[in-house]
C-alpha cells in the first residue's frame, strides 16, 4: 500500500474547500448550486441575508475557484464552476450524518 504525499498545491486547494465550507452562508450557496444554478438575489432570498452580503460571500467562493458568474444580459447567474462539486457535497453530507445522526431530523430533511 502505497502513501500519497499532498504537495503545497493540493493543500492550498483543500484549505480554500474548507474556508469556503466554514461560513454558513457559503456552504448554504453550495449547496443551492448543487441543486442548480442561481441568480444572487435568488439565493439572498432563500437563505435570508442582504444582497450585498450575498455578493461578498459570491466574491468569495469564485475566488476559491468554487464558483463561477455566467452573465445573462443585464443580469448575472451562478453555478459550480466543476461538475465534481455537486456530488462531493453530497457525500460530505452523508458525513455529517454519520457523525452528528440528529443533525438533520424531521421529514423536511432532504440530506439522507
């Protein structure tokens, strides 16, 4: 069995992850844009902040390279910027859920 050694990039990647991860209202646009892509204002409403605090947090993970701004006209929307996030969020949940069970009770839980 071999051991792989993370070189300074990999860990600089996966440090950006876990900053984008440690705010709860970037981990509440991930998980929007895994469902589907959203215009900001949208996701403001849904996660009951300010827009402008919705543009800082966006500022944010498309400078982790998270996300990424697709204009549409006069308007801008937002997606995953790779289709390896959404499935990685899912099994980070299912993580969650081993290690805290009664975080996610109730039948309006869609994480399990």
């Amino acid at each position: 069995m071999s051991t792989a050694t993370a070189s300074v990039t990999h860990t600089a990647a996966l440090a950006r992850l876990g900053y984008a991860l440690s705010d709860a209202t970037r981990a509440g646009v991930l998980l929007a844009l895994r469902e589907a892509p959203a215009y900001p204002s949208d996701l403001a409403d849904a996660l009951g902040v300010s827009r402008q605090v919705m543009s800082n947090q966006l500022a944010c993970l498309r400078g982790c390279g998270l996300v990424e701004a697709v204009p549409d006209g006069r308007r801008t929307w937002y997606r995953l910027a790779d289709p390896h996030l959404a499935p990685a969020l899912n099994e980070l949940l299912q993580v969650v859920l081993f290690v805290d069970p009664d975080c996610c009770a109730g039948e309006s839980c869609a994480c399990a």
